[in-house]
C-alpha cells in the first residue's frame, strides 16, 4: 500500500495538490490555469482524465483558478462545501450541474475506498476547509491558509503521517515590509495565514502525534523566504528532540515540488 502526495503550486499565484492512493488520485484545489495544471500533472506522469475529483478548500482565487475549465473540459467532479460552492459560483457562474459533489465541513466521506475528512479553518473565506484523506492505515493532511493555531484543526490533522502545512510569512518580514497597513493586518489577523514560528509550533505538536514528513507550503513571495522556513521549523523540531524524524521539505510556488511518498507507514521526500 502506497500514498503520495505531491504539491504542484504553492503560494498566492496558485496551490494546488496531487493526492493518490487506494486506487484514487485526486487533487486538492486547482489554483492555476488548466494547462499549467495539466502539464503539471503530465510532468508527474498523471493524465488529468484519470483523477476522480478535485477537493476545493475555499473560494479565493489561487486555488480555484483553473476549475471552471477543467471540470468543463473534462467533467471533473469538484467537491466542496455550501459555503465555498456559494463562493466559487460567483466567480465561476459557468460549472456543469454534473460536476457539484457537496460535502458537509466536519463529515467524513468516501471517493472509491479513500476516506475524505474536510475540517474547519479560520481564514477569510465563507467556508474554508483543509482536508485528511486515508487508505488502510495512510493518512495525509493539507492544512493551508490558516489565520490561526487551534484545537480543532490539529486535532484533525494529528495522525497524519504527511502533511502539507502553511508556513506563509515571518512575523517581522510583514512589518517591516512594502505592503500597505490593510493587506499586513489581514496576513497577520486571526483569519489571515500561519506564520513560520506557529507552523513550527504545530509542528512540534503534530510529531508527537505521528507526522513524519511535512512540506511546507503557500510561502509568501514577499514575507517570507524557502531557508527562513525550513530553519524555523527545523530548529524547533531539534529543540524538541524531532531532529531527523520528521521529513522536512519546502513546496515551490510554480513548479512541481518533491513527492512526499507513504508505505507501510514510512514516509520519505524522494
Ligand atoms: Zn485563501
Ligand atoms: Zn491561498
């Protein structure tokens, strides 16, 4: 048995990630335009007419970009919950009725055999998710965009052996940066993104509760940069005495990042 998880965009021009395992291969969001996420998922050797859905965690625009067109091309179905169908049918008017699986934030349900548990999040959107997806003992998590460390999203990702968890801004980077006073209290406010030191927080937490691989995602192309991510997590992990249990590595904003690959309950980044 083997589940991967693959990040092909990460960051606010586009998130999207490739999820398989049990015999189902999905996609959380589709943040860029179809044919970047097509040739993404060409280039990991996916056909697009092979997924079995595409899961949405919320309605803002780098993670539904691409949407309309690819389930109007290919009849993807999209599964997301009132709140965000509400959101993305008022940018997306056009979505074939075909195409609209509804799920309900906090209720588990099943694509094939794979297990899907869409959690709540606090983030500026009308119903935003993260998700936990299993097959016989593997479990994987995408917990992005997230204003917040609270319970009840660690606690439905913890068990998780991989993870892909927000690491978006440093703290001091968003106040000394260019960004005007508005856009810098929404990324640090309660419902805007997860900074390096509470990503590495949550992390210490999570590894104490199973996680073994982590890529860090949605970095911030202005607040944030790729080593100032990883030392901060990678020196709590060390100061928590999780130095070289945890597979740390960084998703890309817009290329296809490493694979992070399940077996047996071993996850390694290849
Ligand atoms: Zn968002
Ligand atoms: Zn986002």
């Amino acid at each position: 048995m083997r589940m991967t998880l693959c990040p092909l965009f990460s960051g606010s021009s586009g998130n999207s990630i490739y999820i398989a395992g049990g015999g189902v291969r999905l996609l959380v969001d589709a943040g860029m335009s179809a044919a970047r996420e097509e040739a993404a998922l060409r280039e990991i050797g996916v056909n697009v007419r092979d997924l079995d859905g595409i899961l949405v965690t919320h309605e803002h625009v780098d993670h539904i970009r691409g949407l309309g067109v690819l389930c109007r091309k290919h009849g993807l179905p999209v599964y997301a919950n009132e709140g965000t169908w509400r959101g993305i049918l008022e940018k997306e008017p056009g979505i074939p009725a075909r195409c609209v699986p509804t799920f309900y934030t906090g209720e588990d349900f099943y694509i094939g055999g794979v297990n899907v548990r869409p959690f709540a999040i606090p983030h500026d959107a009308y119903e935003p998710v993260g998700f936990t997806v299993e097959s016989r003992g593997l479990r994987c998590g995408v917990a992005t965009d997230i204003g917040h460390i609270c319970e009840p999203w660690i606690s439905a990702v913890a068990g998780c052996q991989a993870l892909v968890l927000e690491a978006n801004h440093d703290v001091e980077m968003v106040e000394r940066g260019p960004y005007p006073q508005r856009l810098r209290k929404r990324i640090l406010g309660r419902n805007g993104h997860l900074c390096n030191a509470d990503c590495a927080k949550a992390l210490v937490e999570l590894a104490k509760k199973g996680t073994r691989a982590v890529s860090l995602a949605h970095l911030s192309a202005d607040n944030n940069l790729p080593e100032l991510a990883y030392n901060t997590v990678w020196e709590a992990l060390c100061d928590a005495g999780y130095a070289g249990e945890v597979c740390v590595s960084v998703a890309r904003r817009d290329r296809v990042s490493d694979m992070l690959v399940l077996e047996d309950e071993v996850a390694d980044a290849v």
